[in-house]
C-alpha cells in the first residue's frame, strides 16, 4: 500500500535539502540556460565572420568591385586589406588570419589578355574554417572571371548575340585582328591558385588534438570530485586527517596520482589515434606529451580549487557542469572561434582548454615548437598557479 503521506514529506525533504545547497540549486537551472545558448548561438548557425587579410597590388574598379563583393560576404570577416603579399602569408602562419586573398599587380589590367593569378593562401589546419571558405572563395572569383571575361568581349565588339554562335564569333574576330583568338581563354580571365600552408588535413586530424586536450580536462575534473569531495562525503578524509597529515601533503598525493592516471589516458588515446585513423603528429611528441601534462595538471588543479570548499560529491559535480561543458564548446574544439558571437569569443579566451586546444593543434598539425606557442604555454601555468593556490588556501579539512 503506497504511503502518500511519508511520499510526501519525502519530497518535501529532498526539496528542502535542495534549498539548503545553495550552489546545486543555481546549477539545476542555470545549466540548460547555459547549454541552450551555447548550442543555439554557437553552433546553431552557418560559418560566419571568418577572418581574412585581403592585399591589393593595384587599384582602379576592377580592384574596387572586388573589394565590395568580399566585403560583402558575411563568411569573411576582413581584418585587413594591405599591399605586402609576405606579410599576408605571415599573418595567415601566426594564426592571426585564416587566409590571405592576394590580388595581382596586373588586376586591372583589363588589355592583358592573360588570365590573372590570384594567390589563396588558408590556414589548412583549421579544417573547419577551410572547407567553408574555400568552396565560397573559389565560387566568387569564378564569378568575377565571368564577368571580366564578358567585359573583355564587349570591350571587343565580341559579345554573341542570340543568334551567333561561338565560332562565328571566333571568325569574325580572326578578320579584325589577323590573329586567332580563343573565347574560352577571354573568358577565362582569373587564375585562382590554391596554397594550403599544411597540406590537405583531414577532419579527424583537426579533432584529435581538441578530443586530447576535453578528455584530459573531463578526466581530471570529474576524478577530483571522486577523490576529494567523494571521500570527504564517505568520511575517509576525516579519518585521514585524524593521523599526522598534512593539508599540503594530502593534496600533493591527490595531484601526483592523478595526474599520472590522466597522462596514461591521454597516451592512450594518441595511440588509439595513430593505430586507427593514421593521424601523423608534425611537431614533437615530447612537447606533445609535456602539453598533456600541463593540461591535466591545469584541470587537476582546478578540481581542486571547486572540491575545497563542497561536503558531497554531488555538490561537487552541480558547480563543475556549468564550467566544463560550456568550455567543450566555446574553446574551439568543434567550432572556430572566430565564427562565435562576440561574447562566446571573449568567454573563449578565460577558458583554459583554449589555450590547451591551441597549443596542441599548433605542435601536432602545424609542427610548432615551443617557441611558437609560448604564450598558450604560459597561460596554462598561470591558471595551474592560480587554481592551486586557490584551492589549497581555502581546502577545508573540517568540512
């Protein structure tokens, strides 16, 4: 026979309980907020606002025609528009731009009747980034070839009318200029060169590095709350500190196993990669190994930091959602950045795991070595410093 009173105040208890954790009680309902924004402003669109640097060697309407049309295009976001082709290409290998749109010097040359060499230089190691704005790019000068082309044979007194075919048109222009003449080649009046600065990348190549640094980061985090506030929920940490230990001493054991099980995961996880999809790491595997290490350490530490001040391990896993998640989405792990509405770019950039992101794409897509991703280097210790003393100062051993 089912109890409604006792069900009731069972409920009631629950609920009360509930009230009484404050924090678990702000997570329960600011977490879909949180993930309903995320996937509806973050991912739930079209690639948008891709940054470019375009460089004009010449000017005249040719140039300007295509300098509107460019801008024209919410895909691009234009940073820049220069005259320094090596430049271009510079800002493209700093990760300052994803491509570099070069304009010749003989653009608006329209006497010319060779077809002009438009140089597309694009950061191919962001695979996401590179399929949506290659196709378009390829697709608008396409356009302007055609349009250029038809120019160049009104300009001759060659366009066909409805009546005339190709090669009457061909004819009648071999009378005026004693010369062959091809309308394909007229037509034809851009060249569009394609320069992928690290070589055909495949999707699972772009992902790898992101699915290392989020698997570090949920390993470490989630296994804190087990080891930290799921012992002090059980007692063991109390036992623990009836003996002669130290705050620092239990937190030290805590963070050397840990961060030894997180490595030997994310190892793992390299090898399954390799033996698998066949995925090639261009820089070095030390520095690859000693990125995973930071980055445990890192989210080791913030664990550390949130299991300081909660009683269950619940509580534990109510504060970490609202942190962890969001961070899979606004650090780049799927999704460029760049592409993000201004706020989600700005969150990105607190967000640990983009730095984690960043640095490892850089050493195993691009062959980066430390020098070139120092500051990601140095950011990720800044934030290990910063959740370590935070969360050993404010470790509380009475709880």
């Amino acid at each position: 026979m089912v109890e409604t009173k006792k069900i009731i105040w069972m409920i009631k208890k629950d609920l009360l309980v509930l009230w009484r954790h404050k924090p678990r009680l702000i997570s329960i309902f600011l977490f879909p907020i949180i993930m309903i924004t995320l996937f509806g402003y973050g991912m739930g669109g079209e690639l948008q606002n891709i940054p470019i640097v375009v460089v004009e060697q010449s000017h005249g309407q040719v140039t300007d025609a295509t300098l509107n049309a460019i801008k024209g295009m919410n895909l691009y976001d234009v940073k820049d528009i220069i005259t320094d082709p090596d430049k271009a290409k510079e800002m493209v290998e700093r990760g300052e731009v994803r491509a570099a749109i070069i304009l010749p010097s003989n653009y608006d040359n329209m006497t010319d009747p060779n077809p002009k060499s438009v140089s597309f230089e694009v950061d191919s190691s962001d695979q996401m980034a590179t399929s949506a704005v290659l196709p378009a790019t390829q697709a608008l000068f396409n356009q302007i070839s055609t349009e250029l082309g038809m120019q160049k044979l009104e300009a001759m007194d060659l366009t066909p009318s409805q009546s005339t075919s190709a090669i009457q048109v061909q004819q009648s222009s071999v009378q005026v200029q004693q010369q062959p003449l091809n309308i394909k080649s007229i037509m034809n009046s851009i060249n569009f060169q394609i320069n992928r600065l690290y070589g055909d990348i495949a999707y699972i190549d772009f992902l790898v590095p992101a699915i290392l640094a989020m698997t570090v980061m949920m390993g470490a985090m989630m296994s804190m709350g087990e080891s930290l506030a799921g012992e002090r929920e059980r007692g063991e940490l109390a036992r623990l500190f009836m003996t002669p230990t130290s705050v620092s001493t239990v937190v030290g054991g805590k963070i050397i196993s840990r961060l030894v099980i997180q490595t030997a995961t994310a190892l793992v996880l390299i090898g399954a990669a390799i033996v698998l999809f066949g995925i090639t790491i261009n820089g070095s595997m030390l520095l690859t190994i000693l990125l995973l290490v930071l980055t445990a350490l890192c989210f080791v530490g913030f664990g550390i930091m949130i299991s300081a001040r909660v009683s269950t391990q619940e509580d534990y896993i109510q504060m970490v959602m609202p942190f962890s998640m969001p961070m899979m989405f606004i650090s780049g792990v799927f999704y460029p950045i760049e592409t993000m509405p201004w706020i989600f770019q700005k969150l990105a950039y607190i967000a640990p795991l983009t730095y984690a992101n960043n640095a490892l794409r850089g050493v195993m897509l691009k062959g980066f070595t430390i020098g070139d991703i120092w500051i990601e280097v140095a950011v990720l210790l800044g934030f290990t410093l910063l959740f370590f003393a935070m969360g050993v100062t404010r470790f509380n051993r009475d709880i």
